[in-house]
C-alpha cells in the first residue's frame, strides 16, 4: 500500500488499522515477559509506600501526594478504612473531590501543623472525627490510640505547604518506627 493510496482512505481507516497492529502485537506479548517488565520497576519513594505494620495496623506513606488530585487519587485506591493524616494548607484549596472517598473510607482526618480551619469546614460533617495536631509525632499518636482494627493510617498531605516531600516522609518513617 502506498503513501498515496493511505491518504485516499483517510485518518480514520488509518488510525483503525494502527491500532490493529498494536493490538496484534501486544497478543504476542506473554504473561511471563510482561511480568518481568513490572518486576524491573521501583517503587517510588513517599507515594502510597508500605511504612510498616504496627499491632496489625498498616502505615503508608504518601508525602509526595501534594495536591488534591494525588490525595484523590491516593483515597480511592487505598482499601478499607483510614485515618488520614494530611497538612495543614498554607493556601486555600478546593477540597470538594476528596468528599466522596472521605465519606466512604476516612474515619479520622488528623490536620498537622496549623489550624487547618478550611480542612475541618470542608470535612466537617463528612469525616465523623477531624481534629488539629501540633507536630506529626502528635498525630501519630492519636492514630496509635484510634480504637479501631479495621483502618490503616495515611499520610498524603493534600497540599505545598512549604516543606520537602523527602523531609516530610522521612519525618512521618521515623516517628512511625518510634511507635
């Protein structure tokens, strides 16, 4: 088939017939090599990485999720329930994408840092409990004493407020191992 003949039929029958190929050559593809492709691949440091196990409660570590959108996204595709612990924003936000997940999965908001009066309005009535915590150390240890088995602890800032991701998360590994 040539150039000319391609440019007669058109985009679409291009486009259909391109995607053919793709599709035949990705069915070649076995289990086994594709596998291995994702064996090669690292886990990135500070999102939605696995802290540790702390009297059956699971601690994940979501420093460099510093936008509503990475909280989002970090809400919706952790399981169970949470106690997400999140910073206090240095400038307003809309939080109004994170309600549903908070609704269906967070059983504690804990604010770090600040007052987070904006978080707290917009949570409010959506997460049973929201309470402000002066250092993380202290959040942490409302999350150790929530009274519930059944919820992991997560710490996705959902916002800049200035710090860096690496700092925040290496804070929140150290004071998780302290325990």
């Amino acid at each position: 088939m040539t150039i000319d003949t391609l440019v007669k039929e058109g985009r679409e029958r291009t486009h259909i017939g391109l995607a053919g190929i793709d599709t035949q050559r990705l069915k070649a593809i076995r289990n086994a090599s594709l596998r291995a492709c994702f064996n090669r691949m690292e886990e990135t440091r500070y999102r939605l990485e696995f802290v540790a196990r702390v009297r059956g409660r699971v601690y994940i570590n979501d420093a460099a999720a510093r936008s509503v959108n990475s909280t989002w996204y970090s809400l919706e595709s952790t399981p169970g329930g949470l106690i997400w612990i999140a910073d206090a924003p240095a400038t307003p936000a809309d939080y109004s994408r994170l309600l549903p997940a908070a609704l269906r999965k967070v059983r504690m908001l804990l604010i770090v840092g600040g007052e987070g009066e904006e978080m707290r309005k917009a949570f409010s009535g959506v997460v049973p409990t929201i309470e402000t915590c002066p250092t993380m150390a202290d959040a942490l240890q409302k999350a150790y004493r929530y009274e519930s088995d059944d919820v992991k602890v997560l710490y996705s800032p959902a916002c800049e407020n200035g710090s860096d991701v690496v700092d925040r998360g290496e804070e929140f590994r150290q004071q998780v191992n302290e325990l």
